[in-house]
C-alpha cells in the first residue's frame, strides 16, 4: 500500500508539474495550415513513475510516446527500467538487480473516461542460475485490462489502469492484478 500510494503522489506531482492550462486554444484550432501540422496533434507522450523506499529499494521510470490513429483508438511504444534493490541489513542476503527493456500498447476508448488497454512487454533482467549466481534473460509479458482516464486539463490525464497478465512467465517482475497509476500530456 505504501508504494501504490508513493506512486500515485509522485504521479500526481509530475501531472500538476506538466499539466497545460485549459484556457488555451485547442488543438485543431492553433494551426489550421494544413494535414501535416493536424497530425502532430495526435502524438502523446506520458508514462508512469514509482518509488519505494525502506527494506527494499524500488525506482520505475516508463516513458510511452503514442498516436491517436483514431478519436478512439491510440497505439504506442513503452519503454522501462527498473532499479530493484532488497538488502536486509540484520542478515546477509542481499539481492540487486536493474531491469530494462519496452514493448508497444494499444488503447481503445469504450466510453469518455473508460478505456480497454492491452500491451506486450519484453525487460532483461537477471534470473536464478545456479543457487549463487544470475544470468540474464528476456522476460515477456502481455497485459489485459482496462483503464479510467481523470482529465487535468484539455491535454493532460491521469489514468489508473487494472491489468492481468496472462502470459505470465516463472520470472515475471510482477503479480496479478497490477494496478497502475500513469499519466498522459498531448501536444
């Protein structure tokens, strides 16, 4: 609970940070010059950031570009890397790890603020090899779920997202359900 709420403030911070004002002009009617400057205004850029701090050391940076090929249906690519770090100093286990990697989303809005959210995801991370050594492999994962969109602004959105993953490997990073806290800034 305390890292779901570490990262919805931190979340909430960079939103608030980046969020536009929604005095300005829309989109389509800044630049009415042609096809080309139109479908820049579909690109946005957001992600997802999380910190946890104590016993085990957590740091997420996600960054996502998308594309809104339709009013209601976006597709985009994902990028992630993990610093994880779970050291206990009353004994000696100790483990440390940075995972990295990205993947590619598809968004489809089903109403206003509702939308289903589907993502692949490939991270290189480092896994049991022998009991004292890691090796580093590809772990894959494909996320199902939806998602409810809190609008900042005209171009700006919080959202928070229920996913499964349902191609869950031995050494996936996560547990189902995920819950996850983002954001979105349109241009």
């Amino acid at each position: 609970m305390k890292k779901a709420t570490t990262t919805f403030l931190f979340c909430l911070f960079s939103l608030w940070s980046f969020s536009q004002d929604s005095t300005l002009a829309t989109p389509s009617s800044q630049n009415n010059t042609g096809k080309k400057s139109r479908s820049l205004d579909r690109f946005f850029t957001g992600g997802d950031l999380g910190v946890q701090f104590g016993t085990q050391t957590y740091i997420l940076i996600a960054p996502l570009l998308g594309y809104r090929i339709t009013d209601d249906f976006s597709a985009g690519l994902a990028g992630k890397y993990i610093y994880y770090n779970t050291g206990d100093r009353y004994s000696n286990y100790s483990y440390k790890t940075n995972i990295y990697g990205g993947g590619f989303f598809l968004r489809y809005n089903i109403l206003d603020d509702f939308f289903l959210h589907g993502e692949f995801e490939s991270l290189s991370m480092e896994v049991p090899y022998t009991p004292y050594q890691t090796r580093r492999r590809l772990v894959s994962g494909l996320f199902l779920g939806g998602g409810y969109r809190q609008w900042l602004g005209n171009y700006s959105s919080l959202n928070l997202m229920l996913l499964y993953n349902v191609a869950e490997e031995k050494y996936s990073p996560y547990q189902n359900p995920i819950i996850r806290i983002g954001f979105d800034i349109g241009f």
